[in-house]
C-alpha cells in the first residue's frame, strides 16, 4: 500500500477511472498474514486500473476473546491489527459499552491516519 493516499482528489492532469471504498468490517485476527493476498489481489489491481480507494476498517475493542465454538478461552487479540492497512477511517466498537447501553451504537469513528 505504499504510496496510497486517502480522500483523493486528483492532482493536476491526472485522470482516475474510478472511486471505490475497500471495508474491513469484524473481528481481526491475524490480518499481517493476509495483507501480502490483499496486496496482490485488490490493491494492486485498483491500482493498475487507475482506481482511486480509501481502506475503512471497522473492528472490536476487544483484548481477548473466548469462543466455545472454536474452542478459544481468553486467547489474545492484538485490538489494533488493522494499523498495518493504514486505513483512512477507522471504527472502533467497544462491545461493553454496547451491552451496557451507555453510548448508542457505542461506536467511535476517527477519521486520518491511524
């Protein structure tokens, strides 16, 4: 993603085909062994085809997750794995506050770099 720009306006004579917002949206994981996949897959294809994007990444406050599904018990979360996008909008969802009800939506959006 070197070089990617965020809220792009075009500078003086250059034309962009297009405009697309890439969204990451859940629970990250382990997005730094995918990223080299999005890279080669999505990025770099806008890119060749003169498409301009902004990434937006939405995500969990969360530490730690236990999940009796996939057999997780307080195993850790790096909260903040979606840096390695450098996305141009970032939400970040406190689940206690949401279950509580404190905030509506519990829901804080920062826009920049992250």
């Amino acid at each position: 993603m070197a070089g990617h720009r965020c809220a792009v306006t075009p500078r003086q004579g250059e034309i962009i085909a297009g405009r697309v917002a890439v969204v990451f949206y859940g629970l990250s994981r382990n997005l730094t062994a995918f990223l080299p996949s999005f890279e080669r897959h999505i990025f770099s294809v806008l890119k060749s085809s003169n498409i301009s994007y902004d990434i937006v990444w939405n995500t969990m406050a969360l530490a730690e997750l236990s999940n009796p599904t996939s057999g997780e018990e307080n195993a850790p979360i790096d909260e903040f794995d979606g840096r390695h996008l450098r996305p141009c909008i970032v939400g970040l969802q406190n689940q206690a506050v949401v279950e509580a009800r404190e905030v509506r939506g519990g829901l804080i959006v920062c826009a920049g770099r992250f």
